[in-house]
C-alpha cells in the first residue's frame, strides 16, 4: 500500500502541555512522528511524544536546535521565540502557523490594530504605556487594561471601573478597551489548510468564573439567533483569509445586546473552547489542526448532539500533588467523558482537566452540568505525617 504523503515527516510541537498531550493523541491515527519541547520536564506530554526535549521556548538557540532534524513545527502555546522559527523557516523547515502572525499575536497591541486595519469588528481602544497615560483616560471608565504582552488564562488583565481600581493599573505598555456591554461571550473555531479551504466548527457559548476570569464552562451550540452565528462564522472566515493563516484559530468574540458581534481574541492554536469537539463533533480540532498543517483536506465539523464543556480548576487552598475526587460518580452519568491532563501538582485555579458532557438539548445539558460541578473536585493530598 502506498504511503501517504506526510509519511516519515518529522513534526515538532513547541509546548508540552495539555493542547500538545490531545495534539498527540489525534497525531496516533496518523501516525505521525511527533517531538515536543516544554521547560517542564514532567510536561503531560512528556511520557507520549516520540522524543520529548527539555528546553525554554523562547531561548534562540534552543528552539533551533530542538528544529534542526524536523520537517515541520507547530505551536501550543504563544510564548515561543518567532525570531528561531521565522530562521528555521528560512532553512526550508515549513512552520505553521506562520511566525509573523504568532508575533503579531503575542501582543494585545498589535491584535487590537489588525483589526482596525481591516475593518474587523472590536470594541473601541487606546495604546497607553504606562499608569500615567491610563490615569489620563479615566474619563472613559469603565474600562478594561490587558497588558501588551505576557498576559494568559486570566492574567494580564485588569477591569477599571472607578478612581481606587486605578490605583492598580499595570504601569506597562497595555491595550485599554472601553468596556463591552455583551450579552455573551461566544467563539468560533476556524482552520484553513495550505490550499486555501476552510472549516468553521459550531459556535460556542462561554461562562466565565468571575474570580479566576477563566471559563467555568461552555455550550455548543451557542444559544444566538441565526444572524449572530452567520456573522460570527463570516468574521472567523474573515480573518484566516487576512491573515493568510494556516493551522487551527480560535477566535474569541462578544454578543452585543444588539445583536452586533465583536472580536475579543484570537488564539493561534487549540483552544480550551473547542475541548468539546474531541466527544462532539465529526473531526476533532486537534485532528483538524493537524489535517490542516500537512495540507490534508479539512474534515466534517459537524456538532454530533448538543454538548458542553466544564473545565476542572484546582479547588482553592489545595496545593501540591493531585487527587481528582468524585471521578466515579461522574463516570456514572450517561454521556460524561472526563479528560485528565497528567499534572501532577495542583494549585489553585490551574487547569487540570476537562469534562466533555453530550444531551438531548440545553435542559438536559444544564442539568448534568450542576451533577459535574458538586461532583468533582481537584484537591492536593494530605501531607505526609
């Protein structure tokens, strides 16, 4: 039988985290030879991938290295060095996403004029460099600051709603948003292959934990009227095609109470709102990431059965080594699938695993929602005697 095209292409991951371990998962059906580099030399991927390195993402000479016998690398994380990929590159490595556009990404700033440039829905914003220039526009609060770079999974980001929260304004280069007055917060999930074809998976509706500015969990699909999906699939569209892009984009995006959609964020790679897929859908987005990077045809997105998605956090006060408690009285419901990352040290409001849940309908959906919530827990263990 002959092989296919890809075959003895050797893929590359920087990050080895929980994206990398699912990545890695959907890459055995392909039989796909994958090496993964992650600082953490206990990373969830490490005991799965192929060759697993131990080196900084963002040092030069490491992600050059870790390239040098690869045909082709890809990202889980943003915080990669794009200077080393953009050489590797230019050695003839193909590189998905494109370097360029995951530096363009990494800054707020940058993100926030793309899409003025292109006439992309967003909210209104200023580029100020520090507390004094935000002080200078407390005219205009409520307003939200996001640092410029560095900011992930809740941090970096500071809602100023009067003269004490500006006390705590990050005093560095930031993006300041007027505040959106959304009714949801949804995203969509695109991805476009080398050849130009695209596909859009089921929009989503997101619930965020207030405290931890994380999503609690998610609903696919998003509960909006036929005219947001539509818009919101033609800006996810949109923007792979300004971009060029190539690989899986999650784009984050808020309902007005208008009906208007606005983009938020864009992620270049899986994303914690597309975890559903893995149960949901017809193609996975880390099966669709990876159809898309070695130029295969996109596969069938279609939503399965109504689904949901609850992240589990660390419960609060537990550090140290993880016990998952109530897994079994989860496993008992009909149409739950738990997804446990491999990490071995809990904290509080780290994402350790995700609970995928399939029904009939919304009510159905909410019901085993709350039975997941009150069932499970990631607690630390009690400390040794």
């Amino acid at each position: 039988m002959e092989k296919p095209f890809y075959a003895g292409k050797k893929l590359g991951i920087l990050g080895g985290g929980q994206l990398g371990r699912m990545l890695i998962q959907a890459a055995i059906d392909y039989d796909v030879h994958i090496s993964i580099l992650d600082p953490n030399p206990q990373a969830p991927c490490h005991a799965y991938a192929h060759t697993f390195t131990t080196g900084s993402l963002t040092d030069y000479d490491t992600v050059m290295a870790f390239g040098a016998d690869l045909d082709l690398l890809t990202i889980e994380i943003e915080n990669v060095n794009t200077e080393a990929l953009e050489a590797l590159q230019a050695q003839g490595k193909e590189v998905f996403p494109d370097p360029k556009t995951v530096r363009m990404i990494q800054d707020k700033r940058e993100q926030k004029q793309f899409y003025a440039r292109h006439d992309l829905p967003t909210s209104p914003f200023v580029l100020t460099d520090n507390r004094a220039a935000v002080l200078a526009e407390k005219a205009r609060m409520p307003l939200v600051q996001k640092l410029g770079k560095a900011g992930y999974d809740g941090r970096g980001v500071k809602v100023l709603k009067n003269e004490a929260d500006l006390a705590e304004a990050f005093d560095a280069p930031s993006l300041l948003e007027d505040f959106v007055p959304f009714e949801k917060e949804i995203a969509v999930i695109v991805a476009r292959n080398p050849q130009g074809e695209t596909a859009v998976f089921p929009t989503v509706e997101m619930v965020f934990d207030p405290v931890l500015n994380l999503v609690d969990y998610l609903f696919a699909p998003a509960q909006l009227s036929q005219a947001q999906v539509e818009a919101a699939t033609a800006i996810a569209l949109r923007l792979v095609d300004k971009l060029d892009y190539v690989g899986l984009l999650a784009v984050e995006m808020f309902a007005l109470k208008d009906g208007q959609i606005w983009i938020n964020e864009i992620a270049p790679r899986p994303h914690n709102s597309g975890h559903f897929s893995i149960k949901a859908c017809g193609t996975s987005q880390y099966e669709q990431h990876l159809r898309a990077i070695l130029g295969l045809p996109m596969g069938d997105t279609r939503l399965l059965s109504p689904a949901a998605m609850v992240n589990l956090l660390g419960a609060p006060d537990h550090r140290g080594p993880a016990r998952y408690e109530g897994i079994e009285d989860i496993l008992a419901i009909p149409g739950v699938y738990p997804h446990l990352y491999g990490k071995s040290e809990t904290k509080p409001g780290r994402k350790m695993g995700h609970v995928t849940i399939l029904g009939e309908d919304l009510p159905a959906l909410t019901q085993k929602i709350e039975q997941v919530k009150s069932s499970i827990q990631v607690k630390s263990l009690p400390a040794a005697p």
